[in-house]
C-alpha cells in the first residue's frame, strides 16, 4: 500500500511539473559532479525537446535544428534558479533594440540538430503588429554545456552573459547604416 501511495505522489508531481509532457525520456538538464570546484553552469548539459520558441519553428530558426528550448527560470532545479535572483528573467529581455517601433526579443535557448549535436544560442526576434515574427539576428554557441544569461541596457545595447559569475559577455547593437545588429568590439581590447 505505501508503495502504491509513493507512485500515485510520483505521478502526481511528475504531472504537476513544467516539464510534464515532454517528447523525451531523458531529463532536460543534466549537472555533472565533476570537475569539482567548477561553477553547476559550467557542469550542466542541456537536452531541447521543444519544436520552437514562441511559434518560430526550430528549422526556420536556423536550417538543421530539430530541437530547441527557450531557457526559463522554471526549468531548472529549485536550488540552481535560486543563482538567478528575483528579478526579471536573465533568459529575455524585451525592448526596442532597432531603434523602430517594432518590438523585439532577445532570448537564449538551447537546440539540438536533427544530427545530436547540441549548443546554445542568442535569439532576436521582431515582432511587428499583424504580421509573424521575424528572426533579426542569431548566434550559435556550439557546446552541450553552454550557457548564457541576456540583459540590455537603455540604449538598445544587448549583452549576451556566458556565465554567471564573471565578465565574459558579447554586446550586440543594432547598426542603422549596416542595417543589422553588430558584435561590439571587446571591452577589454
């Protein structure tokens, strides 16, 4: 009868879980105990099961991708989401970043190919009013083990964080001449 209990409660928060009805037996993250003394970031390796982010299909993301997940502060453990604060997602950001009336949003997810191979990545998608979002710039960090947190400042300056806990970041900003967002050079050059 215990047993019977313990499985009835297993199902129940297996059920009650964001991760519930997903299309794959395997977890969504993954954090190895090792190397010790390195950061749970640094350790942990992501497995997309979704087919796209906000209705954008995963091969019209970028061709070859079968499997990709927006990363959201309720898809990790109780205990790695606690590094994240109480503030606003660090996984997207909206805003204004062209300088137009179109709103965008800048995200980062993880995907797998249609080949196994898996990585990170920055999204900026544009929305504009009555009309499917369009994808405005993307960057592919190859790696199970990436990770990226994004933030922007009120200039339209999008920073694309690789860890949590120190300075590596790329900046991104729309270039009206080049029509297109730009990598900014690096701070520290």
């Amino acid at each position: 009868m215990k047993r019977l209990l313990q499985a009835i409660l297993a199902a129940i928060l297996l059920l009650g879980s964001p991760m519930a009805g997903r299309a794959q037996d395997k977890p969504f993250l993954v954090t190895s105990p090792t190397p010790e003394g390195y950061a749970w970031w640094l350790r942990t390796e992501y497995r997309p099961f979704g087919p796209d982010i906000r209705g954008i299909p995963a091969a019209k993301i970028r061709s070859g991708w079968c499997k990709v997940n927006e990363l959201r502060r309720d898809m990790f453990p109780a205990d790695e989401a606690a590094y994240f604060g109480d503030d606003q997602s660090p996984f997207a950001v909206d805003g204004f970043f062209d300088g137009s009336k179109t709103k965008h949003t800048a995200l980062v997810g993880v995907y797998e190919t249609c080949k196994g191979e898996r990585g990170a990545f920055l999204l900026i998608a544009a929305w504009p009013e009555g009309k499917p979002p369009f994808i405005r710039h993307l960057v592919e960090l190859r790696g199970k083990t990436q990770f990226a947190v994004v933030s922007a400042s009120s200039d339209g300056t999008i920073t694309l964080q690789h860890c949590l806990e120190c300075d590596h970041a790329s900046q991104y900003k729309w270039d009206r001449s080049k029509k297109r967002f730009m990598l900014l050079p690096d701070r520290a050059e």
